[in-house]
C-alpha cells in the first residue's frame, strides 16, 4: 500500500510541471496545480509513514549520494 501512496504522489508531482503546457484556462490551471500538489502532499507522507523506517533511510541515502554528486560536478567545473 506504502509503494502504491507514493506512486500516486510522484505521478501528481510531476503533473505539475506538465499542466502549464496544456490547452486550458488559467484559473483551471491553478485550480489542478493546486488539486495536484495537495493530491502528492496527502499520498505522500502516509506511503513513507506505511513503508516505515527503512525506506526512509534508503530514501535519504540515494538523496545523500545525489548531493554528493552534483557537489563534485559543480567543483569539476571551477
């Protein structure tokens, strides 16, 4: 249930940064950003809390290691 609260919340995250480009009016297009966001808010941290600890910690070190690397490539460019 935890991996399926997540997959709704990715999806609605990043169906965010599409809805701009569609053929809609502006206040339908705050209306479903906003719709979205509270969707991937809502679906999000109950998938985290039902995958428990682990999960969490595997997250955090895949985004430790992600830091880590945009550090070096950024100290490459210098």
């Amino acid at each position: 249930m935890g991996l399926i609260l997540i997959a709704i919340s990715t999806i609605a995250w990043t169906g965010v940064f599409f809805v701009p480009f569609l053929p809609l009016e502006n206040i339908l297009k705050v209306s479903t950003i906003a719709g979205l966001i509270i969707i991937g808010e809502v679906t999000g941290y109950p998938g985290l809390a039902l995958l428990g600890k682990d999960a969490i910690t595997v997250i955090n070190d895949k985004f430790d290691r992600l830091k880590l690397f945009f550090n070096m490539k950024s100290d490459r460019g210098q």
